[in-house]
C-alpha cells in the first residue's frame, strides 16, 4: 500500500509541474491577448501558443515560417521566409528540473527512490504527449518526437537526481546499497565518488554566481542603451511588457553566455561575431533590448576575468579538502589526483549540456550562429577549474594535519598491540582521536578499604607505635 501511495503522489507531483508551468505562461498570455485583441480576438490559438512556448521552454527547437501577405506587407526577402529559433529559454527547464528534484527527494525518503521517479516521469510523458498533439501551429512548428522526448527528459533527470542524492545517503536496501558496499569495501577510494559531486556543486555554484554578479556589474553600468533600444522599437506599454518578460525567461541563458564569456571563449550574435574577453567584434545586431548590454569593445586586460573559474575551482578544491579533513579520512596523491580531475570533468559536462541549450539560431541568414560555443566552453572551463581544484587538492599538507595524521596512526597500532592501553590523557577524561576510553569522573568516589593502603595488619596489636 506504501507503494502504491509513493506511486499516486508521484504522479500528482509530476501533474502539478505541468500544470504550473503551462499555468505561467498561459496566464500572462492571457491577459496579453485580451489587452491586445479584445474580447473578440480568436481565442481558439491561445492554447497553441502557450503549448509551442512550452515545449520550446524545454529544450525543443522551433521552425518559424512567415505568411506571404506579412512577407509583402514587412518587405521581407523570400529567403528569410524560414528560419529555426532553437536557444532554449532556460528559465522553464530549471523550473521543470527543481520541481522534479523536489519529488525524487520525497520519493526517495518513502523508501521508492526508483518507483517515484519513473512514475512521475511516465505521467510527465503523457502530459507532454497531450500538449504536444493539441498545440500544433503552422507559424511555429515544433517536432513531435522531440516535443514529446524533451520535456520528459528534463523531469527524469531532475527526479532521479533528486532520488538518488537521498537513497545514495540513508541507503535504498537495494542497488544503490550494492553500489555503495562495492565502492566502501576499497577504504581508500571510498570517500572519492562523494567529494567529486560536492566539489563540482561548489565549483558550478561560485561559477553560476560570478557570471551573475558579472551580468549585474554590466547591466549597472550599459543600462542606458538597453533603455535607448527600448524607446527605439517604439513600442507601446504592452509591447515592453511582452519584451521585458521574454528576456527574463532568458535571464539563465544570458548568465550562461556570461560564464562563457569569463571563462573565454566568449560567444557569437551572428556569423562572424564573437564577443570575449580578448576582443569584441560585432557587426549589425538586432535591436532587442538586452544586446545593449554587449561591449562595444575590450581590452586584452579583461582576459583576467579568467581567474574567476580559476578561483571556482581553487574554492571547490578548499571545500572538499576542508570536508575530509575534518572527517577524518586522509588521501593519498592519486586519489586527490581523481578527485580534481572529477570535480574539473563534471563542472565542464554541465556547463556544457546548459551551453549546448544556450546556443543555436534565432533567425535568418547570419543569426544562424548565436550563443557559445560549446566545445571551447567546455575545454576552457574545465581547464581552469582543474587548475585551481589542483591547486588545493594536489598541494602539500600542512604540519599540523600530517601529525594529527601520525598520532591517529599510532594510536590506532598502540590499541591493536595492546587492548588495555591508553594513551595520555584518557585517565583524565580528555577524548582521544581513533578511539573510545571509559574514563572515570572527577566526583566518582570509591571506598578506602579498596585502596588497600589504611588496611591493619594482622600481627600488630591495635594500639602499638611504629
């Protein structure tokens, strides 16, 4: 029955992330169109719209194709007719993976860390089949299989990590516990797999803030000419609604094109465009707002902005470090050695999967080519955090954790030698690293005649004086 009932609020879990989320953008959305078309706008492609968005939230790419009576009324060239538009909003995916961790995790804690997730997700599947079969538009078409795939992806990911973190750590009775007693069973390893996954958090959550604090630092100082783009398209109160709620969707895309920036490489807003830290080179970009926030040119100075993943990297190394000495549990070169090379190798495969996102086309002819570039990204980033990871991690221990290292050693032979020993201090009470002594209380009190010191000889008589 426990099951059973993991399985049904699992599903009511993965029905509320759905709804939500299509509930966040059908309610501005409707409240856009009534402003705009009345009470006599054709509400049956409201619904279409909000599904496309939301698809195209996850991850899916969409193919937009002009009318030909807009193409002669815009002058628009035949050419640019069709075009892709395939950088994911990444705002909707992280609300879709939060709201999926957050079910695994209870999942998890009901003792189904497996159960809860594939029922979430077989539920989040059909949701996204039935939106993606209903909300089909000519304009904005969307393909089937990834509109279904997609989504359903982003809440199985989400779950699962979600899952797994708990069961990983009070244990499944299953699997993960196998896993887990494989992995113990070599002592020197064992810590390995765990500080690798918290090092990586630590390095993508110093990386993740830097590029936001840089993103803020740049809006602080070019806010102007993103309000100048703003009165240049003219737009009434509406349209700046319409145009200030897309970018925020955008604003995880923006801070990934910001880590790619300070890690290096940079990124592109066209063909032939690239925008880093070593120089910038831009030609005719559209009047969107938020391109006001691009520079209008570098110097090769900035190129030590670079240090900041460097200094992610070092951060991560310090916290990991930190963590096992205070446990307790030493490492050796080459298991520390992994452990950067972990930390490094995961923080660069997720910067990577969110570039790979944030990267694509958004319109016609040249803006084929926008966002990062992924494979410079990954490599880029994933040498510096390894440096500075390396740093910590590799570097000499200092004195006085080698001879906390060295008495626990000792302690730990002395003990073996000889159980009844007892190091220096334990009578006094004073706890000792590696082992449990029962040490006597201050107050304890015991009877004189245990002592065996004020006891009267037999042969002497009562009252003789020595």
């Amino acid at each position: 029955m426990q099951r059973l009932l993991v399985a049904l609020l699992a599903a009511f879990d993965a029905a509320i992330t759905a709804a939500v989320g299509l509930v966040v953008l059908l309610a501005p959305l409707t409240l856009l169109w009534t402003l705009a078309f009345g009470v006599t706008a054709d509400w049956g492609a409201l619904w279409p719209l909000t599904g496309t968005l939301w698809q195209f939230g996850h991850g899916v790419p969409l193919e937009v194709t002009i009318p030909d009576a807009l193409l002669v009324a815009l002058a628009i060239p035949a050419e640019a007719a069709s075009f892709a538009v395939s950088i994911t909003p990444l705002a909707f995916l992280f609300f879709t993976l939060l709201f999926a961790a957050r079910s695994g995790d209870r999942a998890a804690k009901a003792g189904a860390w497996l159960l809860g997730p594939l029922t979430g997700t077989v539920v989040f599947a059909v949701i996204s089949a039935g939106v993606a079969l209903t909300t089909r538009l000519e304009a904005a078409a969307t393909s089937l299989p990834l509109a279904i795939i997609l989504p359903t992806a982003v809440y199985l990911v989400g779950a699962l990590c979600g899952a797994v973190r708990i069961a990983w750590e009070d244990g499944d009775g299953g699997m993960l516990d196998r896993l887990h007693d494989r992995i113990d069973a070599r002592e020197d390893w064992a810590p390995v797999p765990v500080a690798i996954v918290r090092g990586a958090a630590f390095a993508l959550v110093a990386v993740v803030g830097a590029s936001a604090l840089a993103l803020a630092v740049t809006t602080l100082f070019r806010g102007g000419e993103v309000v100048a783009l703003f009165q240049a398209a003219r737009v009434d109160a509406l349209g700046a609604t319409v145009l200030t709620l897309a970018q925020l969707a955008y604003l995880p895309t923006l801070i990934v094109w910001a880590a790619s920036w300070l890690a290096g490489p940079g990124f592109a807003v066209g063909f032939g465009t690239a925008v880093s830290p070593a120089g910038t080179q831009l030609g005719v970009v559209p009047g969107i707002p938020v391109f006001g926030l691009l520079p209008e040119n570098s110097s090769i100075w900035m190129l030590i902005v670079v240090l900041l993943p460097v200094a992610a990297g070092a951060f991560a190394g310090w916290a990991v470090r930190s963590r096992l000495v205070w446990e307790g549990t030493p490492l050796r070169m080459p298991q520390r050695a992994v452990i950067a090379l972990g930390i490094a190798g995961v923080t660069a495969g997720i910067a990577g999967l969110a570039a790979a996102l944030a990267n694509g086309s958004m319109g016609p002819g040249r803006m084929a080519v926008v966002g990062p570039a992924v494979v410079p990204f990954v490599l880029a980033l994933g040498a510096e955090v390894l440096v500075g990871a390396a740093i910590l991690l590799l570097s000499p221990r200092h004195r006085d954790e080698l001879a906390e290292e060295r008495t626990d050693r000792w302690i730990a032979e002395m003990t073996a030698y000889d159980p009844g020993y007892a190091p220096a201090g334990a009578e006094a009470g004073v706890p000792v690293a590696g082992m449990s002594v029962d040490a006597p209380e201050p107050d304890d009190t015991a009877p004189l005649d245990d002592l065996r010191r004020f006891e009267r000889p037999k042969d002497e008589p009562a009252d003789s004086r020595d």
